[in-house]
DNA sequence: CCGGCGATGGTCT
DNA sequence: GACCATCGCCGGC
C-alpha cells in the first residue's frame, strides 16, 4: 500500500493550535532528499505551544529574529537549534501574526528506513522516538526554516491512512520548566497509543 | 530500567 | 554570560 503524499492545505494549519496538534497524529512527514529519494514517517508525538500567553511558547517573549516566522502565517516550517546539537522541527499554526505551532516530538518510519537508519545509525527503537531525534533520521535542519509546507516539493505533511484502532493520549509538555506552572501542567502533548486490547 | 550530568552553539541581556 | 521545547553515556540497582 502506497503511503499518501499529497499535501495538507493552508486550511489545515490555520486552526487553533491543540486542535492542529491532536489532528497532526498519524498524519505523515516527508522529505523528499537531494538525491531524489524519498522518506516518509507517520507523526506518533506532538506538542502545541499556543500563542503570546503561553509563557512556554517562543512566542510569549516578543518577535525577534529567531522567533519571526512563528509569528507569520501558518504552514510554514520553524526549525531552530537547542542545546548547541539538535535541531527542533515545528509547524506554524493559527493565524499571521499570532506566535503559535506544533513541535513534532515523535515518528516512525514509513518509506525509506534503510536510508535514516544510515542517517542516524543506532538501534532501532532509538531512531526517531525524540524531537532532536527524528530530525536528524530525516535529514531536516534549519535550512528549512520558513520553508512552506504545503507546496510538497521537498518538506511537507500529508494525511496518513486511517488507523482507527490506535487512540489520542495527552499530558504535560516536556523540558518547559521555566514556564509559569499553568502552562507547565497544561496537557498540550499529544501522541498515539495502541490499543488497551 | 532509571537518574544524574556534560556536551555544545545560537540567541538574548 | 546565562539560558535552552535534548540526547547519550555512565553508574547503580
């Protein structure tokens, strides 16, 4: 069965954010790589960080240089480096200029293992299961920082086939300790769970 | 399996 | 000069 390619429209990013987040689970991320191959991986984690009053989102400290395409129109990739080594690959969200988007926690592979496998060499069930981890198993950095995503010419998301045995847990985001306890507790982390069966 | 800790560089003060 | 939406290593159980 051939993974769906086609990419989402600007209307399925210009929606509140947490409804984008929870909707971005078993949607599928594909890049199509410089030598022409293809990888495509079904999204398992997200995270929504939801405008200027979410003291843990970008966003909520004012539009610099870093944080500038957050604050445009949806659609567009905002990828930026933490700690010095891992890139982080978000979505934008919303509207334009309202600071908002989803970080892609959690992937797994759909077409072209072998090729992130080699990408990022390490066992198996470490290859994409963290933000910092899934962008390197792609091949994604910043220089696809404000790219758009929904021309599908390179870096895009499209619906992933229906799986409707798998359901939608939610709980606190991860490593926002600096954020005021409302949104530190606040459940805007998504990611899909097999079934209790 | 789990917790502590250091790496590392861009951004902002 | 501090902070940071992480990760892998190491040691202890």
């Amino acid at each position: 069965m051939r993974p769906l390619t086609k990419p989402l429209p600007r209307d399925f990013y210009a929606r509140p954010t947490i409804e984008v987040a929870r909707d971005l689970l078993g949607c599928h991320l594909c890049h199509r790589l410089p030598d022409g191959e293809l990888l495509v991986a079904r999204i398992t984690e997200t995270e929504a960080y939801d405008g200027p009053s979410d003291s843990a989102c970008h966003g909520a400290k004012g539009r610099t240089a870093r944080t500038d395409v957050l604050f445009g129109p949806p659609g567009h990739a905002y990828i930026y480096l933490i700690y010095g080594m891992y890139e982080l690959f978000n979505v934008v969200t919303d509207r334009d200029n309202y600071p908002a988007g989803v970080l892609i926690r959690g992937i797994e592979p759909v077409l072209g293992e072998a090729r992130m496998c080699q990408l990022r060499p390490v066992p198996r069930r470490n290859l994409c299961n963290g933000p910092g981890k899934l962008t390197r198993a792609m091949n994604i950095d910043r220089r696809y920082h404000g790219l758009d995503l929904t021309t599908g010419d390179t870096l895009w998301l499209s619906e992933g086939a229906s799986d409707e045995n798998y359901r939608i847990e939610s709980g606190p985001r991860i490593g926002i300790d600096y954020a005021d306890e409302i949104h530190r507790l606040a459940p805007w982390r998504f990611w899909l769970a097999p079934p209790p069966n």
